[in-house]
C-alpha cells in the first residue's frame, strides 16, 4: 500500500477529476475532515506540493481560492489510479452526491476587486457556467468598503442584476 502522503494527493487529483469544474480550498479540506482522513495543515501540505509540481492550477481571490487539474495531473493521476482503495472511490462518490450542486453554485459565481493605478478599485464580478462565462462585469468604484460591499452582495443578487441588465440591453 502507498504511503498516506502519496493516497492524500492521488485522493486531491481524482476528485478534481471527478468533480468535473473547480474545487475550492475550503471543499477540497472539508472532504478530508469530515472523512478524518487527516487533519487541514496536512491538506495544505499536500495541496502546495501539488500546485509546485504543477499537477494542479489555482486561482484566488480575496476570498476564495479554486483548483484545477492540469493535464500533467491527469496523467498523474492516469498511472496510479489504481492505488486509490475503493473506500476513498466510494468515499469522494458520496462527498460529491451530497454536496455537488451546492459545490457547482459557490463555484460559478465569483467576485473580487483589486486597487487600480488611479487609487480607485475595480471590482470584477462573474458568473459561470461549465466552461462558458455568462457574465463578466467590471465596477469601478472610489473606496475599498464599496469593493468589499460588491462582492459580498453579488453572491445574492447577481440573478437580479443579469436580469436586469438582459432587459434593458435587449429593448
């Protein structure tokens, strides 16, 4: 049997495979706790020597950091595949059962903001589908409190703002 270091990084590519769009930090983390596989500063441990071998990608916000699987990953992943026990299989199958839609929801929107050369701020707010982008709306705005207030309340109310926007650009 692999070593538990090796199991908790072949168990991080299969789910990325799996998953089918990004993981967030914070999902990828609660499957090994909830588990008890291991506790979160291994996580983190496995999932930086993942990203410095560039098996896996990521991007991050302010609030929010989501991994990929690279094709390097796959193939990784492709070779030992067979040292994933069926319980962890099984396992990573019920996580996503359970939380999927609630996974692929807290994925395909996304909000963040950063400071422009004028001192200002540019809050650039998404929402995704799959690999398609459905919307991407860049604000700008005077302080950092407006910035953090729009990303805090697109996560509600992008729905109504895309409505919205289809309704009067489409007159």
């Amino acid at each position: 049997m692999a070593e538990p270091f090796t199991i908790y990084k072949l168990t991080i590519l299969y789910m990325l495979d799996k998953a089918g769009f990004p993981l967030s930090n914070t999902q990828i983390s609660n499957f090994f706790l909830e588990k008890e596989y291991t506790d979160y500063f291994r996580v983190q441990e496995v999932i930086g020597d993942l990203v410095n071998a560039d098996l896996i990608n990521f991007e991050s916000t302010h609030s929010n950091t989501q991994y990929t699987l690279t094709a390097a990953g796959k193939e990784t992943l492709g070779f030992f595949k067979d040292k994933i026990t069926n319980g962890i299989e099984s396992d990573v199958k019920s996580f996503f059962t359970d939380n999927k839609l609630e996974f692929r929801q807290e994925n395909s929107i996304l909000a963040d903001y950063y400071r422009t050369t004028d001192r200002k701020y540019a809050v650039r707010c998404q929402v995704r589908s799959e690999s398609t982008t459905i919307i991407d709306l860049t604000l700008s705005v005077g302080t950092k409190e407006q910035a953090e207030a729009i990303c805090s309340n697109w996560k509600n109310q992008n729905e109504d703002v895309y409505a919205y926007l289809m309704d009067m650009l489409l007159r």
